[in-house]
C-alpha cells in the first residue's frame, strides 16, 4: 500500500514538472495540442489552477517525505504529522470552498498515512504494480491518441512502444528479486531504468514521468526485499544492522 500511495505522489510531482516543460516548449515527440493539453489538464483540475501553486507542489513533496519515512519501523510515527496536516488543509478548504476534488485529495492523502501497514506486503505490492504498468502503458496509448494532428498518432505509438518493454522488464526483474532473493539483476535493471529516464526528462519531457514511476517501482521493491527479507541476515552484517534499525527480522529470527 505504501508503494502505491508513494507512486501517487510522485507521479502529481514528474506530472507537473513535465506539464511546465511542455508550456516552456512543446518539443516532446513534437506532440502539441491535445496531447500537451491532456496532460496539462491533469494538473489543472482544480479551480484556479491551484495544482500549479507552490503550495500545492510542497504539499506533495511533504506527503511523499511522510510517506517514504513512515515507512521504517523506528519513523512510522511521522505519518501522523502527514494525518494532521491534511486535516487542517481540510478544515481550510471547507472553509474557503476549495474545489471538491482538491478537498478529496487531502482526505485521501490522510486516510493513506493512517493505514501505512507494518510490514509491507511483497505479493500485494508486485500486484498492484502489474496494474500500476497496465495503466501506464493504457494512459500513454490515449495520449498517443489524442495526438494533433490525428494522422501522427501511428508515429506517437511507434514512439511509445519501447516503454512497454521496459515495463516489462522491471516487473519481471522485480518479480525475480521476490523469487530467490537475488539483487544483482534487479539492480542493474534499475540502472538502466534509471538513466532511461533521465534522458527522457531531458529530451521528452511528457514521457519521463512514465518511465520514472516504473523506476522506482523496481527501487521500492528493492528497498522491501532488503529491509523485510524472507530469511534472516547474517548476524554482525550491514544488512542485519540496517533491518533491526530500518525494517523487520523475519518472524522466525525475531
């Protein structure tokens, strides 16, 4: 659960940012109009504008540092600093008549922090994150739709395409690491991931937050199997250091 709240966070941040590129400059794919205004809209949802705010942006910053600390057994008290912002940011937007999907926003994010589990949980979470790349893959095949003129969208899904094995390579490489425990392939399809994404935030900035959520899916995953591993660590190691201070000894160890 937390992966997914963590995902949704990053994805209304690497939104924005590659929403502002796109104003600066439609260069991405040299896609314009329907598509740039797609995604822009996403950041527009709410009256005013307000997700463009600095705010709004430091909110989500905040919620994705509550949510990434609660998430270690000896800093999940943090969320509760995360639950009762967002119930003053609620009590303000009754008040000020915020828009209602702003206001729904806010009640999410709270009810996220309170149900932050104990432990995660490795099978929910590469389940969530096979509909988590399902979406992505169906959400870039609709921007590619609505791309103007209508007669470029072969090319924008020609373009799109490699996305999808990637994907597919960090599901796999994720649901490998849950398997046997082996870090070293998922690691290095991390790396790739990685600096996939940072050419795209520099050259196609409205496919970066795409390839950039599927990154850290694999480097959540990473993280879970390493803090919560199946069976316990050798003693004296850095890892059995690092899952009594940040994670949890398995049960039999415990």
């Amino acid at each position: 659960m937390r992966i997914f709240f963590l995902l949704l966070q990053a994805f209304i941040l690497m939104t924005l940012g590659a929403a502002l590129s796109s104003l600066l400059g439609e260069f991405a794919l040299h896609i314009g109009g329907a598509t740039s205004q797609a995604l822009i809209l996403l950041c527009l949802l709410a009256d005013g504008g307000v997700l463009f705010s600095g705010p709004f942006v430091a909110l989500a910053a905040a919620m994705f540092i509550f949510l990434l600390l609660s998430g270690y057994r000896m800093l999940r008290w943090t969320r509760w600093f995360g639950v009762v912002l967002n119930l003053g940011l609620i009590w303000l937007g009754l008040r000020w008549n915020f828009a209602p999907l702003l206001i729904g926003y806010f009640a999410c994010n709270g009810l996220m922090l309170t149900l932050v589990p104990k432990r995660p949980d490795m099978a929910l979470t590469l389940r969530w994150g096979s509909l988590l790349h399902d979406g992505l893959w169906g959400l870039l095949v609709l921007l590619c739709l609505l791309t103007d003129p209508p007669g470029a969208a072969p090319l924008a899904l020609a373009c799109v395409l490699p996305l999808v094995f990637l994907f597919r390579a960090n599901q796999k490489a994720a649901q490998r690491l849950t398997a046997d425990g082996v870090f070293r392939p998922a690691l290095k399809t991390f790396a790739v991931t990685a600096l996939i994404t940072l050419a795209l935030a520099l050259l196609v900035p409205l496919l970066a937050p795409f390839a950039g959520l599927s990154c850290l899916f694999l480097l959540f995953c990473l993280e879970m199997r390493y803090l919560f591993p199946g069976t316990p660590p050798l003693p004296g190691s850095r890892q059995a250091f690092l899952v009594r201070l940040l994670g949890r000894m398995p049960a039999a160890a415990a």
